[in-house]
C-alpha cells in the first residue's frame, strides 16, 4: 500500500521541520462535522512563503501562485485558485472551493 525510497537496510533516522518565522491556518468548517471544506495554511520562512491548501482536493497541495504573490509583496485579494481538480460534491462546488480559498488566504 505505501512504498518508500528506501533501500534494503536502509532507515530513517531523522525527520526535520523547518519553524517559521510566523505562520496562519483559516479554514471554512462543515457545519456538522467542523472539517475543512477549505482549509489554507499560510508560513513565512526566511527563504520564501509557503501556502498549503486542504479539503479543497483529493489531497494536501501547495498553492504556487499564492506563494509567488506572497512572495513579490503582492496584495493577495486578486488571486484566483483554478477550480479544476478541485472536489465538488453536496457540500460545495469545485468553483465554490475555488472562491473559499482566496477567502480563506
């Protein structure tokens, strides 16, 4: 079910996290079940800002527009997420998720 890169003999002996220098996560709950329909984690690290986006796909993914934008001192209230690949199910639209995560940002 879940593979790694590891080798035969091979372990890990250690997993390291970069600390930002300040970080943010806003999500637009599900009234019943209070988990993220749209979820958006925003970090600023000395190299750069880092902006992760939940609920609104299959999985986890970086927004790289958003980052570029963070990145240039750009206002973030004009960025638009594509709604392809995003889920669209009775509890929102791919084109409503797409909305929420220029909210959420």
């Amino acid at each position: 079910m879940f593979t790694t890169a590891l080798a035969d003999g091979e372990i890990i002996t250690r997993v390291g996290f970069a600390v930002p220098q300040r970080s943010a996560y806003a999500k637009f709950r599900h009234p019943a079940s209070r988990y993220a329909i749209v979820g958006v984690y925003v970090a600023q690290h000395g190299h750069g800002w880092r902006v992760a986006v939940t609920g609104a796909a299959p999985s986890v993914f970086r927004w790289a527009a958003a980052e570029a934008a963070l990145d240039a001192g750009a206002d973030t209230a004009g960025i638009a997420m594509p709604a392809d690949d995003l889920n669209s199910d009775i509890h929102a639209s791919a084109d409503y998720r797409a909305h929420l995560c220029g909210v959420m940002l």
